[in-house]
C-alpha cells in the first residue's frame, strides 16, 4: 500500500493540525505572556504552514526539515511565553526529537509491522487514518511525559560550555537519525531482517538522548541552586551582621541627636541678635534635620529600618508612606524582620529611582486581620521586568551574582514562620504581599 507518509490528502492535513497543536501543549510549563487571540491564531497558522509545505516537499535531508522547524518553533516559543532563547531553543530540539520518535513508533514499527499486514481489506483512508490517531496518541504521550521535565529548570543561569553539553545529546540523535536513511538504502542492509533492529536502536539512541539531556539539565540545576544558596546565606548573614551595627549606630546618633538639640534650644533662649550667632544656629538645624527621621512603629528594629529607608529616600527625592503597625510582628525574629521589610523596601527603592520624580512614591503597610499578619510593599516601575524557573524577578543591576537575592531572601525567610509571598506586576506597578500567620501563644 501506499506510504502514509507521502501521501497528501485531508487526513494527511489533519496529523499535522493535530502536531500544531501538540506544540501549544507542550509549551504549556512555561509562563504566558499577554498577547492578543488574534496573534496567538496567527503563530498556530504559521506553525501548520511550514511543517506541512516541509512535508509536502518531501525534503531528502532531515537536518534541513528539522532547522526549519526548530527556527520556527524557537520564534513561536518566544513571542508567545515569558522565557529566554536558552529555553526556546533547548525545549524546540527536545520536541523535535518527540516529534520524529513518535513517528519511528507510530509508523515504521506499529503500522510497518504490525497494523499494515491486517489493513489490506480496509479503505485507503480508514489506514490513513488509522495511522493518524496512533501518531498523535503517541505524541500527546510523549509531550505529556517529558514536557515538564524539560522545562523544570531554567537553561539561563547556565554557561556556554554547560549549555553546549545538554544539546549535545539531540543534536548526536539527529546526526545518527539523518544517516540512517543512507543506511537503509545499501543493499546488505535492506533486508527486512535488519530493518527492525534499526529501528529499535534509534528508538533507543532518541529515549536516551532525551533523558541524557534532561539529567544533565537537573545535575548542573541541582549545583548552581546549591551555590546559589550557600551565597545567599553569606549575603543574609552579612545583611545580618550590617543591621546590628546599624542599630548601635542609630542609637548613638540618637543620642548625639538629643544632645545637640538641647544645646542649640540653650543657644536659642540666650538674648543675642549677633547675624552671624542666628547665621551658625541656623546652620546646625540644617546638619539636624537629616537626623529628624526617627520613626516609631512599636517595634524597635523595623524603626531602624525605616528610619535608615527614609533617609535614603529623602536623598534620591522618594516619597516613602509608611503605615505601620510594628507591634503586631514581635513574634518575628529582629533580625529576620529586618530581611524582610529591608530587602522589600530596597528593591522597591531600586525600582523607583529610575523614575521621574512624580512617579518616585512607595506605599508600606503592615496591618494584623484576625491570626494573620499583611505586609504589603507598593511602587511604580520602569517595566521590563523578567523572572527566572521559580517565579523571582531578576535584577537589573550589572552584578547579578551579589544582587538579585532579595525576594529569594525574603521567601526563605518566610518559610521559617509558615509565611507566604504574592507577587502583583503590572506594566507600571509592583506591589509585593506577604502574610505572615501569628503564632498562637
């Protein structure tokens, strides 16, 4: 009968409607972006378009129909989920690989061997579409199973060598998968004997070309999270360590504060009208007034959080509106307090400076609902903001490795206390959520 694979008719058509829409499965792990219906239609469009005119052509080198499709499935992977090219390109290969074995099961050992010997009966269309549903039973089965693990890690944070390392595998599969039609056309070879075990060995070389990559892909994930936790904790600790000498510093400067006070108050009460006397007590108010931040909020390390917050925003003109509950976070740790509402208030400042000065405002709220504690952070933002596997956004500073910990802080901390954080972006606004539940006495 008639290769299933060459002919061109409807249900030919419909198996590659239904592959189009296999790759909109298989993207599913990855977040979506905010796109129109009209685009999304669009890329599905194009997707059918090209794998059915490769087809229809019948190009005789499989490395060709499989760059075509990659680039096109890259560019799709792209506009259509928040990812970087690194995943694109990886999670484009692995499909690949997914697409062509579920042809290798479907059609050369399923209905090569086992289904076209009992069809010889059946109409031309009832084995096309025999095969039809096979192919794509398979390939749902493929994308079901490998999509997630594929996706779990992001290919990002790796280095060139890494990353080379983890194609490696798909790219030998192809390599080996593009020679075996050479392979089928030597004489000594055709025979039918030595067609199913080359087959089995390609099904072989494409299961652990897949598995190889995805293992490779969770080894080097498992290292890079491992360092990256062993420098957050040398961060955390250092932030630690800057905050108990930031209090003794905050309250030797309040003292000093006082002091001075009271001196130019007994300045001020002495009969003197000299310019140059009023000229130097003047002055020192003005040295005094940077000092005039202390806030009390009931808790005695969130005031020195904020106070040292709002003299940084008094110096990059940022309108920071504290409304602050501090009593009811006593059962926190000081210190771990002063990670959260520190690392918080940071990365909002980080965020707003960039700003025109009418946009440069952050709202802090801490309130107490019934067992459950709100700490809600508010900001304008610049956009472009872009998030990692975990769901954290990356900084926008030039040294990612000493900066970027502030949410990851933030999120193990909680977890200390049960706590959970919610992440609202918009184009222009950030707002960050945390709850925290109280402990019962």
């Amino acid at each position: 009968m008639e290769d299933v694979l060459i002919l061109r008719d409807f249900v030919w058509f419909l198996r590659y409607v239904g592959w189009t829409a296999l790759f909109f499965v298989y993207l599913a792990p990855l977040p979506e972006r905010s796109v129109k219906r009209s685009l999304r239609l669009f890329c599905f469009a194009v997707l059918l378009a090209l794998s059915t005119l490769l087809q229809y052509r019948m190009m005789a080198q499989l490395t060709l129909d499989i760059g075509l499709n990659t680039a096109c499935w890259i560019a799709v992977c792209l506009i259509l989920r928040r990812t970087h090219w690194t995943n694109a390109l990886y999670g484009a290969l692995a499909f690949g690989i997914i697409n062509d074995l579920s042809k290798v099961i479907s059609h050369d050992l399923a209905f090569g061997f086992l289904l076209e010997p009992r069809l010889h009966g059946l109409p031309s269309i009832g084995s096309h579409l025999i095969y039809t549903a096979s192919n794509l039973a398979v390939g749902l089965a493929c994308v079901l199973l490998f999509r997630r693990l594929i996706f779990k890690n992001d290919k990002q944070q790796f280095g060139f060598l890494p990353f080379s390392l983890i194609l490696l595998p798909p790219v030998v599969y192809f390599y080996a998968r593009n020679y075996q039609f050479v392979l089928l056309n030597v004489p000594q070879l055709s025979d039918s004997r030595y067609i199913m075990p080359v087959y089995i060995l390609l099904l072989l070389l494409g299961f652990s070309a897949l598995l190889i990559s995805i293992l490779a892909d969770s080894s080097l994930s498992v290292r890079i999270q491992q360092e990256e936790r062993r420098h957050m904790q040398e961060l955390l600790e250092k932030q630690r360590q800057e905050f108990i000498s930031q209090k003794s510093a905050s309250e030797a400067i309040r003292q000093k504060y006082h002091d001075l006070k009271n001196c130019l108050l007994a300045l001020r009460a002495e009969n003197s009208s000299s310019p140059s006397r009023t000229r130097f007590m003047e002055e020192i108010d003005q040295i005094m007034r940077p000092l005039e931040t202390d806030v009390e909020t009931g808790n005695p390390f969130l005031n020195i959080v904020l106070a040292d917050k709002i003299r940084l925003c008094q110096e990059k003109e940022i309108r920071l509106t504290p409304y602050v509950n501090g009593q009811c976070l006593s059962f926190l740790d000081g210190l771990d307090l002063c990670v959260i509402a520190g690392n918080a208030l940071d990365n909002a400042v980080e965020a707003v400076e960039k700003l025109p000065v009418e946009k440069r405002e952050i709202h802090m709220k801490i309130s107490r609902s019934g067992n459950m504690v709100l700490l809600c952070f508010h900001n304008y933002h610049s956009g472009g903001l872009t998030q990692d596997a975990a769901g954290f956004y990356r900084t926008s500073k030039p040294d990612p490795r000493n900066h970027g910990y502030g949410l990851k802080g933030i999120s193990q901390t909680l977890s200390r206390y049960d706590g959970s954080m919610a992440i609202e972006a918009s184009e222009e606004e950030f707002t960050l959520n945390i709850l925290i539940p109280v402990p019962e006495k």
